[in-house]
C-alpha cells in the first residue's frame, strides 16, 4: 500500500473508531480512554479485520507524548503543589515504591521474572493516569477542593519522577547476560545529568524570557494560525533537541509547556494547542491498543487479576496508609485512595520503553495495558465503592450533581478551559 494511503486509513480508522467505541464508553459512564484503547485493539493485528499501519501508528503517537507532555507542563502549577507538598511529595514516592516492590515480589516469585523485569513492571504500575484523574474529580465537584487539589499534587510529583525516569532508564537498565562497567555507567549517568542540568536552566532562564517575548512577536501579527503555529513548533522544536540530546521527548516537551504556563500568553497558548493534543493523544491510546493482544487475559487471568490487584488493592491500600499516618480524614483518604487506583498514559510509555530496551517481554507488555483497559474501566465502580464506606461526606448531593445542559456541558463542564487573551 503507497504510505499516503497507508497514513490516511490508519488516520481515518483511528479516529473513526475511537469516536465510536468512545461515544460508547461515555455512554456507559466509564472513560473515552476505554473506548479509544479498544478501537486500538479492533485495528490492530491481534483482531481479524482492517488493520492499520503499525509502523505509522507508533510515529503518530509519539507526537501525541510530545503534546500530552507539552500540556501537562502548561497545566503545571508550583503554587498548587507546594500548597500540598507535605503530604503529596512523601506520598507520592512511598506509593511509587510501594507499588514498585509489589510488582516485583509478583513477577519475580509468582511469574518467573528477572529483578530488573519485575521492577520495571512494578515501576509502571505504580503512576495513575492524569486524564482519568481529573475527569474523576471534576464529575465529583472535588477538583477545587482540598482533595483534589492533594490528589492532583499527588500525581503532579509522579510525573515529574516519569519524566526523570524516561531520561535515566535507557541507561541503567541491564538485561541478563549483559555486563556493566560501573564506572563507565556512571560516567555516562553523570554527563546526562549534567546535561539535563543545562537543558533545565537554560529553559527556566533564558526560554522564560525569550519564549514569552518570541510569542508576544507572533501575537501582533493578529493572526490565529500563525500563533497556533507557533505554539506547536515551540512545543515540537523544544522536544527535538531534548531527544538529540539525551534521548527524550518528554522532559523537552514538558518544560516547553512549563515555561509557557508562567507567561501572560500561557492560557492562550493552552487553548490553540488543545484541538491537536487532543486528536493525537487519541491516536497515542489508538497506537497503544494496536500493540495489545487480548486474549492475554484468557491465557493468563491469574496474572492479569494479580497485576491488577497491585493496581487497585495494592495502591489504594498504600495510599490509605500514607494518607492517615499525615492524620488526614477518612473521607480524604479514601478519595485520594480511589484517584490512584488506576493506571494510564504514562504506564504505555514505560511499558513501550521496556520493550524497546529489552527490559520487558511482549507478554509482561501486555499484562501492564490490560491491568490499564481493566482498572481504568473499573475506577469509576471504585469511587462508587469508595463512597459508601465513607469517602463521600454526609449530607454530601449526590456524584455529579443534575444533569448537565448538553447545551452548555463543554462551555461549563470538564472541558472548560479559562478564557484566553485573544490574539
């Protein structure tokens, strides 16, 4: 098939799918995010039928890494974290470690895993997914609040550890048979480091100022295309010379967005990226559901149940933990506790990266996105769990409230964004 018509059917097939199967999920009062991972499975070639491009699929959705990282930095607030910071920065990294060493304790005794394997599976376990976090609590009405705002916080450090993990994994992970130098890897771990110090600070001081005066430039020009433009290059270059640097689109991408967010242009320079991020982060679960194969879960259920109840029981039960030794209420802890009992986009980047590296096995691939179709589906169940032993306060109007006007569900609902500064 000539590329051009390979791109517009994968394109086409996408996106006609995940519109389908994700109107459906909505339906259903779960998660698009369902719905577009198994329009992915549909058009992969693990299902009978159409099957996209697997090659171009892939180079799509590291596009949509790039935006979806490039928004989370522009949806980044130091205020709100530092806000929070006693208890989501601990929090965070005991329930990453927690997680972690479940994960390995499962793969290694129960699975037949090496170290390095189990902990890599453990490790992208253990980072719950932003989207389906904060769609979670805006249907809650909690995401001004208290909790969410810790919750929030809470996976705001979890990213941040991804973002440093996907820079330093390709270069301490050692899979068997291999032989490391120390102290060439430490060689090699301290020049990246010194690196990203450098890529760090030029962009928090010299992009702090060139990038909002580079926009200020292409706003006067008072053309929309042209400053939506400009956006996505900053965004794209930003992640290209981290990636030719030391190998990783996403931390370029997120400080992009990061230093953007502090500019008088931050909210505009939001809402003109949204409609891309959007239809790439798309493609980016398309691409991720063409990768699984379902019948994982008839072969093996035992470990798909067991990879999941690390997601579900596991991390809930740590971040109740963690919750009540800071001498939060039960109702927050168990809200909080019900936010991270799932696993999403960032898990199907560690995942890939496993592969890529030849840390992880196709199967243990597979276990890691089926644990993430299956607890993404199940949260909202959890909430409703969650609520009747205590989360929801007394007297408390019921989840979600009346039902929205369809007229105004996108002008006031989740999706609303503050309104920008026209250009």
């Amino acid at each position: 098939m000539p590329q051009a018509d390979s791109l517009i059917s994968t394109l086409v097939g996408g996106f006609v799918l995940a519109f389908v199967f994700g109107m459906l999920a909505n339906r259903l009062k779960l998660s698009p995010l369902v719905g577009y991972l198994i329009a992915g499975v549909i058009v992969g070639p693990h299902t009978a039928g159409f099957v996209a491009d697997t090659t171009l699929a892939p180079q799509l959705a590291e596009i949509g890494v790039i935006l979806l990282m490039f928004g989370v930095g522009l949806h980044f607030s130091p205020k709100d974290l530092m806000q929070v910071r006693r208890v989501a920065l601990p929090g965070a990294l005991v329930q990453i470690a927690s997680a972690t060493i479940m994960g390995w304790a499962l793969g290694r005794f129960l699975m037949g895993m090496s170290d390095m394997e189990g902990l890599l599976m453990g490790f992208a376990l253990s980072v719950a997914s932003t989207v389906v976090l904060m769609r979670a609590l805006e249907e809650r009405r909690q995401n001004k609040g208290e909790v969410g705002r810790i919750a929030v916080g809470w996976l705001i450090v979890e990213d941040l550890v991804i973002v440093i993990a996907l820079v330093m994994l390709p270069m301490i992970i050692v899979t068997n048979g291999e032989v490391v130098d120390p102290a060439h890897l430490a060689v090699n771990v301290g020049w990246t480091l010194l690196k990203v110090a450098g890529f760090v600070a030029v962009m928090l001081f010299v992009g702090a100022k060139a990038l909002p005066w580079l926009l200020v430039r292409i706003a006067h020009t008072r053309s929309r295309e042209l400053f939506t433009l400009g956006v996505l290059a900053i965004a794209l270059g930003i992640a290209w010379v981290a990636y030719y640097l030391f190998h990783s689109f996403a931390l370029g991408a997120f400080l992009a967005g990061l230093v953007l967010n502090g500019t008088p242009l931050g909210h505009n320079a939001a809402e003109r990226s949204l409609p891309l991020r959007d239809a790439f982060a798309v493609l980016f679960f398309v691409s991720v559901g063409m990768l699984f194969d379902p019948m994982i879960i008839v072969e093996r259920p035992l470990s798909v149940l067991g990879v999941l109840g690390i997601v579900i029981v596991g991390k809930t039960i740590a971040a109740l933990a963690i919750t009540k030794l800071f001498g939060l209420d039960r109702a927050t802890g168990l809200t909080v506790g019900a936010s991270l009992a799932q696993v999403g986009e960032f898990s199907f980047i560690l995942a890939a990266l496993g592969v890529s590296l030849g840390a992880l096995s196709q199967e243990t691939h597979d276990l890691i996105l089926a644990a993430a179709l299956l607890s993404i589906s199940l949260n909202p169940f959890v909430f409703a769990f969650m609520d009747r032993i205590g989360a929801k306060p007394p007297g408390e109007p019921p989840v979600g409230g009346k039902e929205p006007n369809p007229a105004t569900a996108i002008t006031d609902g989740p999706l609303a964004r503050s309104r920008p500064t026209r250009v």
